[in-house]
C-alpha cells in the first residue's frame, strides 16, 4: 500500500545532492570499509547497498563527517556547496 508520505515524495521535485560518492576511489570493495556509514549521524542518509555507499539526498543535510572519516588513499566523497 502506497502511504501519503510516499506519494508526496514522489510528487516533490527531486532533492539536489549535497555529496557525491566516487565508487572508483571508495576501497569498501576490497577492505570491507563502511566507516562513512558508520559515521553518519542521519539515519538513512548514507547506507551501504553491496559494497558501495549510496547516498540518499533528501536525508543528507551535508554535515561533512562521512568525508572527514574516509580512510581512502583518493577521495571516495565530496561534498558539494551550496
Ligand atoms: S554529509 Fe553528513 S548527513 Fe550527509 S551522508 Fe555524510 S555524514 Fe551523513
Ligand atoms: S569511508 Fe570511504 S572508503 Fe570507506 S566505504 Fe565510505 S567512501 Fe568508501
């Protein structure tokens, strides 16, 4: 069943991202990395599917703690301004 919140979002036009996730640098393929996730403070901003971060860019409010966490050698994340 289709709730009203769900008919809202799909109504609404589509938040502009705040972060952008770079899967060629992001290392949570080979060393198991979900250190971004595990920083966010937002529930469901940022969340795994597979072995890649995906961002969901209604909830991320660009507090930038994923990108400070990041341990890859190139950067995985940026935020974006504005
Ligand atoms: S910028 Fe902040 S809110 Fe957005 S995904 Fe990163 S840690 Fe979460
Ligand atoms: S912290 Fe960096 S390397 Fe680890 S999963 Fe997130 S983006 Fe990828």
């Amino acid at each position: 069943m289709v709730s009203r919140r769900d008919l809202f979002r799909w109504a609404a036009p589509a938040p502009s991202p705040r972060l952008l996730v770079d899967p060629v640098s992001c290392t949570a393929r080979v060393d198991f990395c979900a250190v971004c996730v595990e920083r966010c403070p937002v529930p469901g901003a940022l969340t795994m599917r597979g072995s890649a971060p995906v961002v969901d860019a209604a909830r991320c409010d660009g507090c930038g703690r994923c990108v400070a966490a990041c341990p890859a050698p190139f950067r995985a994340l940026e935020l974006l301004d504005g």
